[in-house]
C-alpha cells in the first residue's frame, strides 16, 4: 500500500463522526494512553482498535523503517498517536538507526525483543545510547517458549538486570513480558510462561519498582493482566504502592478491541485470552483493583509525564 492509499484509508476511519466512534468504545471514567500498540498493516484497523476500546491516544511500537507510514496516520488522526522504534541491536549500525528514529520524532526505544541477554554486549550499547538521547527503553524479557523453537528473548533478567539498573542510572527503562511479570512473586523459577496461583511476596520484579528510580513497567500483554489476575489482594496493594511507575499498554492484536479474530498473536499460552480484547480485559482489572487516582495515573498520567506529552 503506498502513502496515498495508507493516507486515504486513515482518514475514512478518523473522519467517522466523533459520537459514533466514542459510543462503539467504553468510558472508563479517564483519558487512556496505551503505552504498547504495534503498528498494524491495514491502517484503518489501528483507530478500529483503539476506539473499539475507548483509548484516547497509543504509542505506536515500530521496527525499522517506518516513518512514511508513521507521518500518514499521525497527520490522519492528529494527537492519538507517538512512537517509539526498534532495531535489530546485533547490527553494526543499531545505534545510528535507532539515533536517526529520535531526529525523526521518536519518543523511545521499543519493542526491543532480539534473541541476546538482558546484560550482553548488543543491548548495552543502546542502554547507553538511550541515556544519551533521554529517551526510555522498553524491554521484552522472556524465558520460556509460547510455542516450540521460538527461542527467547532479553534473557538473564532475574539473575543480573539489577547491576544494568545501577550501571546505567540516567537510562529510563521500561520492563514487559513474561520474565518480568513472572518475578513479581518470589518463587518464579521459569517453569511457565505465566504462573498461576497465589503470588509469594518479595519477587525481585516488585522489590526493583520499589529500589531504582529508573525502573517502570508496562502492564500490556497477556503477562501483565496474568499477574494482576493471581492474587486480588497482592494486587490492590500492588498498584497502590507502584502507582508511580506503572504504565497501561495493551499489545493485543484483536481486530476491534472486543476480542473479534486473533488475540495474542494466537500464542498458544495465552489461551485464556482467546475470544477477549486484552486492553479491555486489563482496564476492567485494573479498575476495579485501584482507586479512582492510581487508575487515572496508571493509564494516562504516567505515560504522560514520562513521554513529556502535553496534556
């Protein structure tokens, strides 16, 4: 599809009158910013989604180049969306491309979900570079396959990213995934995706949030609604003493955020998701688990302040 056409079907969707769009979302009684929204190919699908939500603006994750398709659906749907860019860190030219991003209008680094260690070489250097350019870096850690041969990814965070999170004290990161929700509970030893059962305090995931200013986390995902979903009590107590540093974001792939075609990327581990809108289902959790103020933090005031996005 090239600029004209991309350009063209954004704005039939964005042109849809406003009180058509609000009604087929949900008001959730605050403004929402989801933090983790990949780009989608067919672009009229990325307003269907948000509004089928009731999500006020996302942040569009991109790898590589993008831009083109970026400048379109921004000068389409004005205010709704930022971006951050990824790029393969093993490449010679990781940092160059992902400098050029920030020029560009990027307001982080991320998706960065590359098969390397959370503390090798590759990832180092942009930890670094993202310090430079004052951008956050959100970061997919995961130790266990969804499905045979898909290999992991950020791995070694349990282990060793608290000497990354002193070693690199002006870089902003952002933690995501199955690794890093798992560890909110204490006795997380990689032997699932996503753990179920009561949480046993004193994971290091939880313990970090508290110990390093510039540690956040994203709640999207299977992985982030699995772990808010184990144990009400931790959870409630959770979000309230985290309320600063915990960001909405929902990485779900359904087609009209009510649950219709594929969710999850049809990862066979998150079952439980099938037929559900992840960013719905996470809202709701979250709604019910916070007060009205950490709510109104945790899927917009956060995000804003963090990404210095006007208001």
């Amino acid at each position: 599809m090239n600029r004209r056409e991309f350009l063209e079907t954004v704005a039939a969707a964005a042109a849809l009158p406003v009180v058509a769009r609000q009604d087929a979302g949900q008001d959730w009684g605050s403004p929402v910013f989801d933090l983790h929204f990949h780009l989608r190919a067919q672009p009229a699908s990325n307003l269907a989604h948000l509004d089928g939500v009731g999500i006020t603006k996302a942040n569009l994750l991109t790898r590589g180049a993008a831009l083109e398709n970026l400048k379109a659906l921004q000068a389409a749907a004005p205010g709704r969306f930022t971006w951050f860019n990824s790029y393969d860190v093993s490449r010679p030219d990781a940092e160059q491309v992902l400098t050029q991003a920030v020029k560009d209008g990027a307001q982080g680094f991320g998706e960065m979900k590359f098969h390397v260690a959370a503390d090798g070489p590759e990832l180092r250097r942009i930890y670094a570079l993202a310090a430079e350019l004052r951008v956050p870096i959100l970061i997919h850690f995961q130790e266990v396959d969804h499905f045979p041969n898909e290999g992991t990814w950020g791995t070694g965070y349990a282990k060793t990213f608290a000497s990354i999170l002193k070693a690199y004290p002006k870089t902003t990161f952002i933690g995501h995934a199955d690794a890093f929700w798992a560890n909110v509970s204490a006795d997380y030893q990689n032997e699932a995706a996503y753990p179920a059962g009561p949480i046993k305090r004193g994971g290091v995931t939880d313990k970090w949030l508290g110990e390093y200013p510039n540690l956040f986390a994203d709640m999207a995902a299977n992985s982030g609604n699995n772990a808010m979903s184990r144990d009400p009590e931790f959870t409630a107590d959770f979000l309230k003493r985290h309320q600063d540093k915990l960001l909405f974001g929902s990485d779900c792939s359904c087609a009209d955020g009510r649950g219709g075609g594929v969710s999850q990327s049809n990862n066979p581990a998150a079952s439980r998701m099938a037929g559900k809108c992840v960013a719905r289902e996470t809202l709701g959790l979250l709604k019910r688990s916070a007060s009205r103020d950490v709510f109104q933090k945790i899927v917009w005031g956060n995000a804003q302040k963090l990404l210095r996005i006007p208001v």
